[in-house]
C-alpha cells in the first residue's frame, strides 16, 4: 500500500501507530477503514449519530450535500423527476440501470398481480383503535407479512430476495390505503389491475362502492413525482435501521417495519406532518412568522423551523426545490381560491426570512424535502396523518434495494456497534442486603 493511500494514526501517549487503509469512492467523500484499529492500536471510533461515518459501500444512491445533489444510479433527480415514473424508479433503484421496454414491461406485470393481500390479514385492522395512527397500522400490518411469507423465503436465495423485494412494493400502497380506509370505517376499496401505481393508490384511497374515484391527472402525476423523490435516500436513519436489522438475517418485512417505525419520527419522516401542524399554527395565531422565527432560534424553546435543516443537505435539498415548484403548478391548477394557498404563502414567506437570517444561514439550514410536499398532499386530499405513511410507501424501495444489497455484500456482517462506557465500575453487592 503506498503511503498516499493510507493514512498514520500515532497513540502519542505510548507513541504506538498504525497505518490505515484509505478507501476511495467513485464519487465523494474518501473514508478510513478503521477495522483493524481496535487491534492494532486498542481504540474504538466515537461518533454519535454517525455525523463522520460510513456504515457501507453502496452503489443505490449517491448525495452531496454540499452542493444540494441527488443522485439514484448516477442519474440526477432533476431529471428522473422530469422524465421518469416512479416504477422506472424502482427498477433502476433495483439493478442499478434503467430498464429495457420489455423489462420495464415485465416489472409493471409483476407490480400489478402482486398488489392483493392475503384475506387473513384484514383480520389484523380490526385490532386497532379506530383513531390509530396509520403508522401504528403500518409497522404492525407489514411485520405481520413476515407470519404470511416468513417460511416461504430463504434470505440467501437471489430468486428468493427478488420475489420479496417485488411483494413489499407492490402490497405497500394496498396496506397504506387500507389504514385510512379502515380509520374512517370505510370498506377496504381492491386494487385494479388497469390503473397505474400512484392512481391505484388514490383509487383504494378514495373510491366507493357507491361511485368510482376517478383522481384529477395533475394529482396521479404529482403523487407519482412524491414517490420518486421520497424513493431513496442514502443511509438515512430508516434505511440504517432496516440494514442493521437486516444484518441479523431477520425476514425483509420485519427488517421493512422496523424502518417505518425509524421514519415515523418527527426529526425523519414524521417531519412532513410536523410542518403542516407548524403552518397551520402560525396563521391561526396572533403571532407573525418572524415570532415563530424567533422561537426556533432559541435555544430555551423546543420549537424547531419543521421541513428545515438536514444531517447532509447543507444546502438546499433538491428535492425541496423540485417539490416547491410543483406545489406553485398545483395550486394554480386549483385555482387561487384554494384553501391550502394560504399555507403556501406562510411556507414561502418563512423560507424568505429565515434564508435571509443569520442564525439559518451560518447553520446551513434550508428547507427539505418535507417543507412543501406536505402542502401539494393536503391539496390532493390526503390527510395529515397519512403522509409519512406516503413517504413509508415511498422508501419502501430503497429500504429493501439497501437491504438487497447489504445482503449480498461479502462485507456484510451482523450490525454490532461498540460504545464509549461511563458507568460504574466493579463493586460487590452490599453484604446487608443479601
Ligand atoms: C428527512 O437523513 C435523511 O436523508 C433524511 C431524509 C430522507 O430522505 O431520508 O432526507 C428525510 O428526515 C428530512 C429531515 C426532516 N426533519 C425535519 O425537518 C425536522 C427539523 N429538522 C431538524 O430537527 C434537524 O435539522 C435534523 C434532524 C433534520 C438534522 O439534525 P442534525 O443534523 O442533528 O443537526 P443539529 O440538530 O445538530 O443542528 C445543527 C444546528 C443546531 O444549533 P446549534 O446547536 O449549532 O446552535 O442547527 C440547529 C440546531 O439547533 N437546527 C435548527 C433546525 N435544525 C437544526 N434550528 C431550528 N430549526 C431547525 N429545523
């Protein structure tokens, strides 16, 4: 190995080194393999929340968060957003190119006639509260996949992995749609065969036995262009928990609802809702945005600018771009007596001001993804409480393309960090209460 290869780490306090391997990416940021540190020089990294970490290699997806770039397989967001469909998406998230006609052909076929659930588990809705969360629906109705096609799987079988991976994208709108349905004791609406995937949702979403739900096409192509952009991330939070989960050869759909558990959260996935609640505060209250400015920006109030910052975009976060714009063609589709433009105008005049103020811009924080998409959800329909479940939806591809891909990696191993350990030191138990 040549010494600009590698780099020297010396223990100055036994003056011990030792000499680790550089590992350099196609594209961004060079790592350190520190896998032989612990046992040549007798240390462990420190790194909460993994702010200077790489867990993996990956070929799925690449971000630069410096300069506000989203990548799938090399291509661009911008222009999968511009010129793809989500399923295309999903393919070449899958194999790492776009597919041929006849393959992309073969995939939407497959897609299609695997979109029922097993009767069984419609048994599984009855046993929640009417007023669950719908995420609460969804970890508990994608584990219980693992009851129906646990056995039937063998993790190590490519041919196996493949059927799974198409199972989960094609019953994850059926399962989402159904927690709505079921929260507002409505019959479960079956997925049609002649419908494309994000228009199939909406039809399981809002038709009736009473009447046929036919979507305005702004909306199929607007909910299309959600899923692309919420499809991968990276080793984001949920796409971490459904590899390390995955690393202990756990089942893909028990690997899969522990990372809608991980998206629920506010600081993730749960962010989009947050940032509806956050507008819809701000213009029923007597407070002007700049107050609400002042309030994310102090550091004794709990209160954080919802849809802004991010652990990699220090810069804005294309997809936010992207989503911003088609907010902008949605509500002029609608008309400007839509009741959501009020929102709208809220989201914009918070992004001039906090763009143009200090505290964000020394902090690099920029509106995300979740900033505006929660707004062009309302306006199709969707309620609050369902779009992390539409982002869940979403990432259900790159959850499972990572998990594929830890899988069949030589490298991978079972998830086991390390910690820092500051507790007690050894001591007896107290003779006086033995
Ligand atoms: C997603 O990882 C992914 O890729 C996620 C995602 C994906 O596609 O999978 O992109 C999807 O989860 C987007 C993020 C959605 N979450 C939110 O919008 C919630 C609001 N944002 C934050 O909570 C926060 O920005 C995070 C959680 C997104 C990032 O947190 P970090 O990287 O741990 O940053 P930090 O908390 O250390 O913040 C750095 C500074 C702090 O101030 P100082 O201590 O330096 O003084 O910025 C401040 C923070 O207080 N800060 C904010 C803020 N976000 C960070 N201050 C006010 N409002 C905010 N939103």
């Amino acid at each position: 190995m040549s010494k600009k290869d590698t780099v020297t780490l010396i223990d100055n306090s036994t003056g011990k080194e030792v000499e680790l391997p550089i590992l350099r990416p196609s594209n961004g940021i060079p790592t350190i393999d520190v896998r032989k540190l612990y046992n040549e020089l007798g240390f462990f990294t420190y790194d909460p929340g993994f702010l200077s970490t790489a867990s993996c290699h990956s070929s799925i997806t690449y971000l630069d968060g410096l300069k506000g770039e989203l990548q799938y397989a090399g291509y661009p967001i911008e222009q999968l957003a511009d010129h793809s469909t989500f399923l295309e998406v999903c393919c070449l998230l899958i194999n790492r190119e776009l597919p041929s006609d006849e393959e992309f052909e073969e995939f939407k076929n497959i897609i299609t006639h695997h979109t029922m659930l097993h009767e069984a588990l419609k048994r599984f809705y009855s046993g929640f509260r009417r007023d669950a969360h719908p995420m609460a629906i969804m970890v508990g109705v994608v584990g219980a996949l693992s009851a129906f096609y646990h056995d039937d799987i063998d993790i190590h079988n490519p041919q196996d992995r493949i059927i799974a991976m198409h199972q989960l994208i094609a019953k994850m709108p059926t399962i989402a749609a159904w927690s709505y349905r079921y929260a507002h004791g409505l019959p479960f609406e079956y997925p049609r065969n002649n419908l494309d995937y994000a228009e199939n949702f909406l039809h399981m979403m809002f038709s009736l036995p009473t009447e046929k739900y036919v979507p305005d096409p702004f909306f199929v192509k607007a909910l299309d262009l959600i899923f692309i952009l919420h499809a991968d991330h990276e080793q984001n939070a949920s796409t971490s928990t459904v590899r390390l989960t995955g690393s202990s050869e756990a089942n893909p759909f028990a690997a899969v609802s522990a990372g809608i558990a991980s998206l629920w959260g506010p600081a993730h996935g749960g962010a989009n809702e947050a940032v509806i609640r956050m507008l819809v505060d701000i213009n029923e209250s007597d407070h002007d945005v700049q107050y609400y400015i002042n309030r994310a920006k102090d550091k004794n109030d709990r209160f954080r600018l919802m849809g802004f910052g991010h652990r990699i975009y220090k810069n804005y976060d294309p997809r936010a771009r992207i989503i911003r714009k088609t907010c902008h063609e949605l509500l002029s589709h609608l008309g400007s007596n839509c009741q959501y433009k009020d929102l709208f105008d809220t989201a914009m005049e918070l992004e001039k001001i906090a763009l143009e103020d200090e505290y964000f811009i020394s902090r690099n924080l920029y509106p995300n993804v979740d900033f505006y998409s929660g707004i062009i959800l309302l306006a199709m329909g969707i309620p609050l409480n369902m779009f992390t479940v539409i982002f869940a939806v979403a990432r259900t591809v790159g959850w499972i393309t990572h998990w594929n891909e830890m899988i069949q990696d030589p490298e991978s191993r079972i998830g086991r960090p390390r910690q820092l350990y500051i507790g007690a030191l050894p001591r007896d138990y107290p003779e006086d209460r033995k």
